[in-house]
C-alpha cells in the first residue's frame, strides 16, 4: 500500500503541524500551498490520499476537485476546511471528496480517516484480533495473551495496548495518545501517559520476556518489532 500523501494547505501552520505528523506516521509528503501547484501535482496519480483545503489562493479546492474527477484521477480526498456547516459538508461530498473533516481538527482523527481512506477499494476485512510478535489482543472477548501467559489489564491499559497494537513497529507519540487514548486535546501537564506506559511494560514484560514497549527518546513510544 502506497504511503504517499499529498497536502494542499495554504495556512503554514497547519501545513507544518500536518507534515510533522503524518511523516512521524510513517508518510512521505509531498505538500502546496495553493490550489493550482496542488492540481498539477494531484494528476500525476502517485498518491494513495490527497489532503485538501477548501479556501485556497489561485484555485479554490472545488475547483481543483471538480479538476481531478474531470481528468480521471480517482485518488481519495480528503476535504479540510473551517466551513462547517451542513450544506458547506454536503457541497464537498457532493463535489466528490470522499470525506470531509471541519477544522479545528485532532491529529489522531485526521490519520485514523487517511487511514480508512487508503483501504477503500479492497475487500472488507472484520478484524478481531491483534498481534505483534508474541503479544495478542481479542477484540472479541477482549482477552490479552503474551505467549502462553494471560495479561490481566484494566480498561485504561486496554486502551493504550489496542492503540500501540495497531501501529506495531511505528512510533507514536505523546499527542497521538493523549487524543486516542485519553481523548485530550491539549496536553494535561502530568505525567499520565508515563505512569500507565510503566504499568503496562510491566504487565507485558514480566517473567523475564523480551522487551517489547520501547521509549523513544524526544519521540514517543514504540511497540515491537524493532524494540
């Protein structure tokens, strides 16, 4: 699965913030800053999601929209913008973005809809479990092994290990957990993510097992393979 993204963000700010994040998450991202470098680019079909304001200088991003479907690019869009309001949403999605996010906008959010926005198009899988090396999670039962030994967590830790299971072997960082995790989003000043973090290392870690949840220093944290 391509891991390309494509930015079209005319506010610096949230061009930076969006460009950190998601090359944090493991994309390459290629970005402009209005709407017509933005087509140019977008026809080149290259990206697996395409990230679009809607207010842009030089071509708003309709326009660059209504562009792409005209000339047969069907990457998904995913539209970014401050107008909110319902007909403002249903003139997007009807315009052909496949999806929609009003700002202001949590990073987790945004990757959790570029992330369904790639697997659009393949077959429909229901995911039950979840694995990384020899650490598992039921999603069903809702039951944690480490091998052949139960891991006995409380609905917080659950949480944390269902997040840091589904991006196996990525870093994720401190914003990514206090927004999907603890549903922040501003950062609280504790240290609430490095208390559970040490609780849960050393449910999973106990009995003398390999390491599996790494820190990584003035990045976040790391759940196998490469811990």
């Amino acid at each position: 699965m391509s891991r390309k993204i494509l930015l079209v963000e005319d506010d610096k700010n949230t061009a930076d913030y969006l460009r950190k994040g998601l090359t944090e998450a493991g994309y390459v991202v290629d970005y402009a800053d209005n709407g017509r470098d933005g087509l140019f680019h977008a026809t080149d079909g290259s990206y697996s999601v395409i990230i679009l304001d809607r207010m842009l200088p030089g071509m708003d991003g309709l326009s660059v929209l209504a562009a792409l479907r005209a000339a047969g690019t069907h990457t998904p869009v995913l539209f970014l913008s401050a107008m909110g309001s319902l007909d403002e949403r249903v003139k997007g999605l009807e315009g052909g973005a496949d999806d929609y996010l009003v700002k202001p906008f949590g990073f987790a959010e945004l990757l959790a809809r570029v992330t369904n926005l790639q697997r659009r198009g393949t077959a429909t899988v229901v995911e039950t479990s979840l694995r990384c090396r020899d650490l598992e999670m039921d999603l069903l039962t809702r039951k944690v092994r480490r091998g052949d030994r139960p891991v006995d967590l409380q609905p917080r830790e659950f949480r944390l290990l269902e997040f840091l299971l589904r991006h196996c072997g990525q870093v994720v960082t401190r914003t990514m957990l206090l927004e999907s995790v603890w549903d922040y989003h501003f950062d609280p000043g504790t240290n609430v993510i490095d208390v559970h973090v040490s609780r849960l290392r050393r449910k999973i870690e106990e009995e003398g097992r390999p390491e599996l949840l790494q820190t990584v220093r003035g990045a976040g944290y790391r759940l196998g393979p490469d811990a």
